[in-house]
C-alpha cells in the first residue's frame, strides 16, 4: 500500500524547485551518527488484498459476541447499536475532521457536540457538559482532579463497590499530584454511610455499583455534602430513562463510561468519558466546551469556548492535560440518543432491569449456584456464586457458546450482565448451560 | 469553486435547526421487541420523577438532521487541511473495512485470553514494529492519545527515579516551543516545569540548557523535528546534557512523521516515546478524537510500564496478558487502550512496510520543503533552516495592511482550503504553521501556493476582503467573546450561575493558537 501520490516525475522536478537532487539531500543536515544506516526489520508491505486476508486471519483466532451470546459486563455492554448510528457517525466530513479550531468549516462537528452536551446535562439533570473524555475511568481521575481543586483538600474516599479499575486508575494517575485513594467501607453489596472530616476534597458511589446493585448514593452524598466535600457519583447513561439522575441524588460531579450509548465493545476502545457537573464548577472543567454564538450577521452558530481553562492557552496552569479526546464517540452518542429518545430510553431500562431479575431469579433456583448478595436491588447486572471455581464456569460455558464475566476472585463469583439484547430464550439457555458448567 | 469548500446556501438549512427544535410529540425512531419477561417494579427511592428532555423525532428526521451537519463540516476527504502539527493526511479506507470485522469489533474487553489470541498478536507484532521503528524495547498500548502517552512516560519517569535516586526529582524542562500539552502534562504528573529558550536558529539553546541541568532535573521532553519544523541537529549533545545527571529525554512522536526509517528516537538518545496513531499512521482524527498514544520505552525503563503488557511464549505459541509486573506504574486506562484505533495502525504499518513506511517521511518533507520555496517569498520562514515535514512562516509582513495571520486563514477558507494552524508555536509572531503531509500531491501544492499569494496580494489591494472571510461558509465569523460571556452551553440555556466570564476567558479568536 502506498498513498503517496508522487510520480517519479514530480519528485524531480519538486527536488529541483528546492535546490536538490536527490531524497537523501531532505535529510542532509541531519547528524550522520544518528542516521539509521540499515533498512527497518519490518516486513515488506502489502496489497490492500493481501492486508485484508491477513486481518481476517487475525480476527478469526478471536471468538467474539457475534458468535459467543454476551451475558459480560463489569464496565462494557452488550447493548444493540442501530443501523444509522455509524452510517451518520461515518460520514467522512465529520469522520476525518479534526478538533474544530476553524470553526466555520466545523459547524458540523461544533453542533453535534452541542446537542451532545445538552442531552448530557437531560440525562443526568446537572448543569454542565463538556465535549468528552477518553473513558469512564480516566473521567473519575479528571472528576477528582475538579474537586480538588474546589475543596483545596486532599483527601478522596471511595466506595468499596467501585468498580476496581476505577480504583487502579485513580491510583495511577494519583501518584503525581501524591494522593491515594481510600476505599469506604461495605456493607454487604452497598456502601456504609462514611464519616466525612473536613480534609475530604471528595467521596464517590457508583450507581449502579460494580455489583449491579442500587447503592445507598443518596445518604453517601448527603453526608460528602453535608462535610464540604464534592459528592462525585459514577453512573450508567441507559439507567437514566427508570433510575434516579446523579442531580437527584445529590451528585455534583457525575462521570460515566459512554461505551454503551451506541459505541462498539472492541476490545474495550475506543470508549466515551462522560463528565457532567453543577455550574460551580464550569471553570474547572477539563477538556473541550462547546457554546453557542451568533456571527457577524447574527446568525446562530458555535464555537470552542472557555479555552482559557485548556493546556493550549493556559499551559502548566491548565485544568488538564487533554488535548485529542472521543469526538466521534460523543457523535455517536448524540445520534444514538436522538435515536432513542426519552421513551425508548424508559423503554430499553425497563427491559434491561426486568431481564436482569428474571435471570438472576433463574440462576438463584439452580442448586450449589447462588447470588452473592440476594437482598440487593439490581439494575442490569449481578453478581453469581456458581458453587465451584468461577473461572472454569466461565470457561466451560464459553465452550457451550457463552460469554459471562468478568470473574470476581475476592467473592469467588462471576458478573453476569443482561441487556435488552437478551431474550428470554437465550437467557433461559444459558441457565441451562450454567447448570450443566456447575455440575 | 475549488476542492473542498463548504457550501453556504442549501435553502432552508441555512440556520440549521437543532435537533430538540425537530422534536414533536409523539413521533419516535427506536424500535424495540416487545418485553418477553416479567415486569419488575423498583421502589420509589430508585424511580427518576423528571423525565430527561431528550427530543423525539422520526428516523428520517435523524438521518437529515446528521447529514446535513456532515455537510457543514471540512474533512480531510473534502480537501487540502494543512493544519501543523496535527498530521492531516489522507486515511485509509481499508483500515476501516478491517476494523469493522466483527471478530475485532465485537470483542469485550473481559474476555478471557483464549478467546482473543487475534488480538494479542495483533498488539504484540504490533508493538514489535514500533519499538523497531522507534529503537525502544517494549510499548505500552493503553494511553487513549498523545497527551495520555505523554502523562503515562512522565509517571515511568517518575517510578524511574524514585527507584533509582531514592526520590522523583523536581522539575521537567520543555522548550518554549513546545505544544501545549508538554506543560500541563508535566504538572499532571507532579512535577514543576522549567522552560528552555530556543536559539536565534530556532534550536533548542545548548548553553542555556546546560545551565539549567542539574540534579533536580527528571528529563527534558523533546519533539524532534522540533515545533518550528526543524531537526535539532545538537540532539547528541542534548541527550549527554541530561543523561549526565542521570536525567532522561522523552521524545514527543508529534513529529513522528518526518524521520521514520531514516532516524530512530532510540538512536538518538531517547529512553521514552510517545507516538500518535492519528497522526503518523492515519488513524481517523475523528473530529476530534479519538486517538491512540502508545508509549514505547528503553530496557531500563520496561519494568515502569503500566500492567498488564502482552506475553508471547514461543514454545507454545501462545500470546497472553502478563500482570506480573510489581514495579509497574499502574493502569492509565480503563481496559486495554482504544483497541479499535490500534486495530487501523497495524493495517497501516503492515500495509505500508520498511520501504512504505520510510517513503512516508520523505515524501512528507518533501511536500514540505516544495510548498515552502514556493511561498516563503511572501511569508516569510520564521527561521532560516530547511524545513523536515512542516515549515512555520509567518504573516507578519502583511500587518502594516492591517491583515493578520487569522485573516490570511478565513480568506483560505473562502478559497477553498483548510488553513494551516495559526498563532502557534507561541514564539512566532503571527505564525503560520503549515503541515502538507504525504499524501498531497503536486497540483494541490501548487493550488494551495497559489491561493496563498494571492491573499498576500489581496492584503495589499484590499485587505477588506480578508477582514471580511470568511463569506462561502454555512456561518460567517463567530464572535467568540459573546460564547465565553453569555455562555450557552446546552439548548436549555438554563446553565445556572455560569454567566459572567472572567477576563482571560473571553480573549477573541485573534489571540488564541489553532492547535
């Protein structure tokens, strides 16, 4: 492959209109000593043909949810992503665009962002969007790094049913700033009400948590507020149609990972930072922000804006680091929720949480498999004691055609999502491949 | 009309309506099957009482709604977008069609390692190519972009020295050239920043740098070419400036393009590389994103890498995740980095091969150093040195009409073009930081020259007309600082106490860099 369109012709005669004779001259000046004076140990290239055989090749030694019937979740779904999601998202105008700094031959990509925004702040009733972030884990780093520096403090409680990459991830990142978080206290599948001293910048619940259950994240946040603290909740986008929105239960900061407004699983990227925030903290938002304006002639548009706070203007002193974020993600979303609208979005919770039960209930009544924690209320997911080594259940059902996870090695127990992809029948299935895996 | 200008007037689309303007009860474009499971009931603690005002509109709504934005956008498919530093080339339809193949596309990221063997060798063939393309020994593949690779090498930097010298040190130098993500990445990572003047050649200063070296020093983060388009040709003499006090030299791949198969950062003397997918290996820019930025690293600093790294055993040819890595700095992404974007740089790479891949560079450079003797004349080059894959000029000779570089870029725009950067890098008065790239050809080049002087000589005989671009597009100049006062964030317009910004954040798009 080659996309060079220079004929030997135009190399000459573009040689000479510089003054040189040859390719190597470009790299004259260059020290010898750092030249590379061998050919790179690269294969040699491909046709197009040949390229596409051997990706084939390659995605062929996977076995993926077309052919496994996905019941995995723990931070990526199986949700169904209709026909005009991509076929609008990759349209070459929008597709192979860059950031909008031109903003009057990226009206296109501004608006969307707009919209996007906007639905962002219906969905989760707080006041603020930004553009996007790269994932729901990088989005809680950034959501910490904004009540940090609200609060002036150092201090970051996290509950005990966060999802664990989260944890790693704040972990991570918290080793250059030189904070770490610590984990609440559990209460069964739920988070203890914590005592919040005033040196806590925040506290952050997961609703639904990492178990699929129904968190306490109203009394968490009651009592993150009541301290000064920023209450920080990390939430589902497609609950927000049946469940409670982060402005209802008391968030200030909500982060979430929008893989599953109508982004594909692939392997886990490219995903979708979701951050939403009350108008206190606007300013300290990271990222790109859209507005809208007006120009010369009056007419509504829309432009980057409060650039002030990004690493190109404001430097070391920027709100964060990014530059490149998930557009194309966010244009996804938009047209995915444009898609569904307010009643399918009711819609598609009430079945993800009807058949979330019905499975649930089904795997309860197999003899040696039980819930782990049978009291919670869940919305799409659960966690299942199957009775025997989690990781060989999870392979044995694979080789029946069935993908659940991840595997929880502390409770000795496996996740198991269902979405409103799931039917009854499948499910019905793969409680019947789950007995026979146990047995 | 030329290539690429969007269209201003399609009838009643000028105005475009939002989409909650399109809304009408009752209309809907979702379809779901009928509910074939018990009803479950939540108790009310659990029940949302508002609904979210999201629009509901018809299918077909949707569609014209989306393609009419896609009309009022400029990609690289549309035409020319010489955008520096930014690597706008053309991007290959076949890294899409395999991307799309659902034994890639349809994998999740919790699978076990059985059942992804496509996807490890995939990563580890892959990573063997760019450590052999970049001179390192092993590469992390989950920082999602360029400025998360920069953040993740800054923490191996800092893992680095704790270990080593009993304490992360203090400060990272970057040149006052460098991008805007270098700065805030050094302060995401805990360090101060200590900045490092070019020379009067538009080099990183030697003797200034050697001056500012010292123990406290971490590294030093580089591109190289540089910022300004030039090869910092005492990069040996860097290099020992810093590995004297045992302080390391991160490359910025930003520039990435220009050198491959011709020089390697490791052989310059780099123990750390970030590379941008979206730039060097023509992963779709996205509007914005998403990217990839791998991080690729010297044996001695492998051990640093975020876990887990891919494992290959060759007795029984298995590829498989290793998460035994104790002094590993941690995880900087949620799952595995964007897979779907490494999926396209590996078509490209392979694609491409050794002699692809180093034709790459050279006909970069080449478009480059073409458009600048065709165009300096009347912008001048901001500094004398020839030029590797971009060049930075600048527009200041045409100020005493009154034009400034931005007017010069909207009145591109009417002509049919994607103007370069402006007002970057940030030491270049009026600076124009043209970046072609490989993919353009000849006629284009000189299409694009063309139009440039033809600005210049507009400045002088009727600098109205630039003042006045752009006036072919679907909106005419923005008035930014209206956006950063009034604030309108969302269709509501209900944004709380937002109003009312401060002084910094209402400077106009004539101050601000296009990057």
């Amino acid at each position: 492959m080659q996309f060079a369109p220079h004929t030997e012709e135009d190399v000459r005669e573009m040689l000479a209109a510089c003054g040189l004779s040859s390719l190597d001259d470009l790299y004259a000046h260059l020290p010898e000593a750092v030249l590379l004076d061998r050919d790179l140990d690269i294969p040699a290239g491909l046709s197009e043909m040949e390229l596409v055989a051997e990706m084939r090749r390659l995605a062929g030694l996977n076995r993926s949810a077309d052919d496994l019937v996905c019941f995995a979740g723990g931070g990526a779904y199986d949700h169904y992503v209709p026909s005009l999601v991509w076929a609008l998202t990759g349209q070459s105008e929008l597709y192979t665009s860059y950031t909008p700094y031109q903003p009057e031959l990226s009206q296109g990509v501004l608006q969307a962002l707009f919209e996007y925004q906007s639905m962002i702040c219906e969905l989760t009733g707080l006041e603020v969007s930004n553009a996007s972030l790269y994932d729901g884990p990088t989005a809680l780093v950034e959501a910490v790094h904004m009540a940090r520096s609200a609060t002036r403090r150092d201090r970051v409680l996290v509950s005990g049913a966060l999802d664990r990459r989260y944890v790693k991830t704040l972990r991570t990142y918290g080793g250059g700033p030189g904070y770490r978080p610590e984990v609440m206290e559990a209460d069964g599948a739920l988070t203890a009400i914590p005592r919040v001293g005033d040196d806590v910048a925040a506290v952050i619940v997961q609703y639904p948590n990492f178990f699929g259950a129904l968190d306490r994240a109203r009394e968490v946040f009651r009592a993150a507020r009541a301290a000064g603290a920023r209450a920080i909740q990390v939430f589902d986008p497609l609950s927000l149609g049946i469940l409670p929105s982060p402005a209802e239960l008391g968030a200030d900061i909500a982060v979430a990972e929008g893989q599953v407004l109508g982004n594909h699983l692939s392997y886990g990227g490219p995903y979708l930072g979701v951050i939403a925030a009350r108008s206190q903290d606007i300013r300290r938002m990271p990222g790109r922000i859209v507005g809208e304006t007006t120009d010369v002639e009056g007419q509504r548009g829309y432009v980057l804006t409060l650039q002030a706070r990004e690493q190109h203007i404001r430097r070391e002193r920027a709100t964060s680091n990014i530059c490149t974020n998930q557009t194309l993600m966010a244009i996804a979303a938009t047209v995915y929720l444009a898609w569904l609208g307010p009643d399918g979005l009711r819609e598609l919770g009430r079945q993800c949480l009807a058949k979330a039960r019905y499975a649930a209930e089904s795997l309860a009544a197999l003899s040696g498999c039980e819930l782990v924690w049978p009291e919670a209320e869940v919305f799409k997911e659960f966690a299942v004691r199957p009775g025997r080594d989690a990781e060989e259940v999870q392979s044995r059902l694979i080789g029946m055609g069935f993908l659940a996870g991840p595997v929880l090695q502390e409770e000795a127990a496996l996740l198991v999502s269902v979405t409103e992809r799931r039917t009854r029948d499948e499910i019905d299935r793969f409680v019947k491949a789950f007995e026979e895996a146990i047995s | 009309m030329r290539d690429g200008a969007p269209v201003r007037a399609q009838g009643a689309a000028v105005g475009q309506r939002g989409l909650l303007e399109r809304s009408k009860a009752g209309r809907r474009a979702w379809s779901l099957p009928e509910l074939d499971v018990p009803e479950v009931e939540l108790p009310e603690v659990h029940r949302r009482s508002t609904e979210p005002g999201l629009p509901r509109v018809a299918e077909v709504d949707v569609i014209r709604h989306f393609t009419r934005l896609a009309q009022m956008n400029y990609g690289i498919d549309t035409g020319f977008y010489p955008l520096g530093s930014c690597s706008m080339k053309y991007n290959p339809k076949v890294a899409e069609t395999v991307a799309a193949l659902p034994g890639f596309q349809r994998l999740h990221p919790h699978q076990p390692e059985e059942t992804i063997q496509g996807a490890l060798e995939l990563l580890w063939r892959l990573e063997r190519a760019l450590c052999e393309l970049t001179g390192m020994a092993r590469v992390t593949f989950q920082p999602p972009a360029g400025a998360g690779g920069e953040l993740t090498g800054l923490l191996v930097m800092r893992a680095y020295h704790t270990k080593s010298s009993g304490g992360p040190r203090g400060k990272v130098i970057i040149p006052d050239s460098s991008h805007g993500t270098n700065p805030a990445s050094v302060t995401a990572a805990g360090y101060r920043v200590v900045q490092v003047p070019s020379d009067s050649r538009g080099l990183v200063d030697l003797g200034q740098l050697e001056r500012l070296v010292d123990e406290d020093v971490a590294g030093l983060m580089l591109t190289n070419p540089n910022t300004l388009g030039l090869f910092e040709v005492e990069i040996q003499g860097i290099a020992a400036a810093l590995h004297r006090v045992g302080a390391l030299l991160y490359y910025d791949g930003a520039n990435l393009n220009a050198i491959m198969g011709r020089v390697r950062p490791g052989d310059m003397g780099f123990d750390i590389v970030h590379m941008n997918t979206h730039k060097t290996f023509a992963t779709p820019h996205g509007g914005g994103g998403p990217g990839a930025g791998p991080v690729a690293v010297n044996a001695r600093l492998e051990r640093f890498l975020p876990a887990p790294v891919v494992a290959f055993d060759e007795d029984g040819g298995r590829y498989s995740w290793d998460h035994d890595r104790p002094d590993s700095i941690g995880h900087v992404h949620g799952f595995h980095g964007n897979f779907g974007v490494l999926v396209r740089a590996f078509a490209y790479v392979f694609g491409h091969g050794r002699d692809g891949l180093r034709e790459v560079g050279e006909r970069a450079v080449l478009n480059a150093n073409y458009l600048a003797s065709k165009v300096k004349g009347s912008y001048p080059l901001a500094f004398e040195g020839p030029p590797m894959h971009e060049f930075v000029s600048t527009a200041k000779p045409l100020r005493k009409h009154g034009v400034r570089a931005m007017d010069v870029a909207k009145r591109l725009i009417d002509l049919g073009f994607h103007p370069s950067t402006v007002y970057f890098p940030l030491v270049v008065e009026e600076a124009m930081m043209v970046e072609p790239t490989e993919t353009e050809t000849k006629e284009t080049l000189d299409a694009f020259a063309e139009a440039l002087l033809r600005v210049a000589n507009e400045a002088a005989e009727d600098p109205n007309l630039l003042h006045e671009a752009p006036v072919t597009t679907p909106v005419r100049r923005l008035d930014e600082a209206k956006a950063a006062r009034e604030l309108k964030l969302r269709w509501s317009g209900q944004h709380g106490d937002g109003g009312g910004a401060d002084a910094e954040s209402v400077r106009t798009a004539a101050d601000h860099p296009t990057i």
